[in-house]
C-alpha cells in the first residue's frame, strides 16, 4: 500500500473501533490515516468530501442494516475497495454484500491484524489493476481514436495530392498527364461497347497578343476563366483539360461525329460570345474579345490508337485555323 493510506471505518461499538483501529496499526509500513463513523449517514458525509484507499463498514448500524448498507456505499464511491464486516451468525449477509458491490468480507469475531492485512491489500491492489486496467483501455480507445483520425487525415491528404498531380495548376481542370491516361483509358472503353469516342481539340486565337498586349498575368487570367468556363458548360461524362499554354480539350464518350461537331459548335459559340475581363493600370476592368478555333476526332473513324485520335484532332484543329480561326474543322478520315 502507498504511504499515508487513508481508510474510512464504519462502526458503531467504540470497543470493536478501538480494537480495529490497533490492528489498522500493524498494516504493514503504511501510515494508516483513520477516518471513524459510526452511522450511515455520517459515512456518505465524509465521502463526499475525503477520498479514501478502502472503506471497512459493518453491516449492522444504527441506521442501516445488511446488503443495504454495502448497497449505499458502494453507490456513494463506485471506486473504492469495500470490505464489509458481519458476524458468524450472519456470514451470508457477507456474501449478500459482495453481490452489492463489495470486494469482500469478514467475521468480526475472527479478525486479526494479519487478516486484515490482507484483506486490504488485495482490495486496494485488486482496485488499483482494475483503474490501472480502465486507464489502459481508456488510453487505447484514445490512441485508436487519434490513429483513426490520423489515418483519415493521411487518405485524405493523400487523395488530395493525387487530385493535384493530375490538375492542371492554373485553370484546375485536367493536365495533359491526365488527358492522355483518360483517352487511353476512353479508347479502351469505347473498344468494348463499341460506342464512339471524341476528341475535341481547341486553341485560342491570337493569344500571344493578349501576352504581349497586356502581360503574362491577364493571360493567365483568360486561360482560368476559359476553364471554368468549359466545367460549366459541359455534361457530366465530358471530360475538360489543359494541354499545352493557350491549348485546351474536351474528351466527351459515347458522342458520334455529327453530335461531336455540334457540340464543339457550341463551344466556340459561347466562347465567342462570352465577356472575358483584365484588369487595366488604373484598375479598370478590360473586356478582352476572345476566340478559338477548333478539331474534333472522333475513334473509331479517324484511327484506332490514342496517338491517332490525338493527331486527328490536333491537325483538324490547325485546319481550322487555316480556314481563318474561330470556326470547327474535323478530317475526313484517318490522318495521313
């Protein structure tokens, strides 16, 4: 036991007190601090405002009587060793208390030091594993706790650096890693169901003189709000990306050539017709005509690989420009 171990005694014969508190006395090398009350009453009294390592308590008092009296106490201080006191004659009300929450009990007319020694050793120390048990699994839920968190945060962290590696860093739309991986991906597909695939490719016209014009900041202004622009304006399945400085694509499954053209149409429409702005030297917003020209490829007409698909839309797209910029061109068939 612990220096200056503190225990509560229970009784109301001052004989039987006297007689208890020398043999508290010869509990091992412990100072034993020995707190008496002689009822019930008095006992919660003193447990509401003393801690004590063990509480000894007959069971017979002036106001409580049997199984009730360990019953109140092991209610009043749950965590504290309860070694309850009867008579030969009442032994089964020993047995009764343990059911109420005692650690144990003894015959007054049988107790010694040595017995009680032992008594309150292996109360004190089996409450003490119990606690040192709860404090263990108390800290185990909290480590499993922190590591869950911790491996929420890691997944989630992990997850984010895998959106950014395949993000392109200015606009926040696909990378052009990430476009080829997809039309590899979308060929493959395509392959199986035997639906069509298209590539829409699109290049702003003009840009180097935005760069020029106006610097490489409201150039870079454009080209984000060009890619939010086409996250908005695209279904669900199409697939925006970044290619090159002032290049963008849009791979879009399950699309024939017909349906491809139009929707590049649509594109270019909007394009053409949306305000993009710039801020000016003196703050003022600029509104910056803009316009691209466009090549749609479509797997499987103009070829059967990535390199293919990707050839056609990039040669439809320069066609375009030929043509004067700011309109759609696909090839008739496989490039050459």
């Amino acid at each position: 036991m612990a220096p200056s171990t503190k225990i509560l005694l229970i009784e109301n014969n001052p004989q039987e007190t006297e007689r208890l508190r020398l043999a508290t006395l010869q509990v091992g090398a412990s100072a034993i601090d020995l707190n008496v009350a002689t009822t019930l009453n008095e006992a919660v009294a003193l447990l509401k405002t003393t801690g004590y390592s063990a509480i000894l308590a007959n069971l017979s008092l002036p106001d409580s009587r049997g199984a009730d009296t360990a019953r109140a106490l092991h209610q009043r201080a749950p965590d504290t060793p309860l070694i309850v006191i009867t008579t030969a004659e009442r032994e089964d009300a020993g047995a009764q208390a343990m059911q109420q929450g005692a650690a144990g009990y003894m015959v007054q007319s049988e107790i010694s030091a040595a017995m009680l020694r032992r008594e309150l050793r292996h109360a004190i120390e089996r409450k003490h594993a119990e606690s040192n048990i709860k404090m263990m699994l108390a800290e185990k839920e909290m480590l499993i706790t922190q590591l869950t968190a911790a491996n929420a945060e890691l997944e989630h962290s992990r997850a984010a650096i895998a959106e950014l590696a395949i993000r392109d860093d200015l606009t926040g739309i696909f990378n052009r890693r990430e476009l080829n991986r997809l039309l590899a991906e979308e060929i493959e597909r395509s392959r199986r169901s035997k639906l069509p695939l298209a590539l829409v490719l699109m290049d702003i016209d003009y840009f180097k003189k935005i760069n020029d014009l106006y610097g490489h900041p409201a150039g870079d202004k454009i080209l984000r709000q060009l890619g939010s622009l086409l996250s908005t304006n695209l279904r669900g399945t199409d697939k925006p990306a970044r290619y090159g400085g002032e290049e963008f694509a849009v791979l879009s499954p399950d699309l024939p050539k017909m349906a491809a053209a139009a929707m590049a149409e649509r594109l270019r429409g909007i394009v053409a017709g949306h305000v993009f702005t710039i801020s000016g030297d003196d703050k003022k917003s600029i509104v910056i005509p803009l316009t691209v020209s466009l090549g749609v490829a479509i797997y499987p007409d103009h070829g059967d690989t990535p390199e293919d698909i990707f050839k056609a839309a990039d040669m439809a797209m320069y066609h375009a420009k030929d043509l004067g910029r700011n309109t759609v061109a696909s090839l008739k068939g496989p490039p050459a």
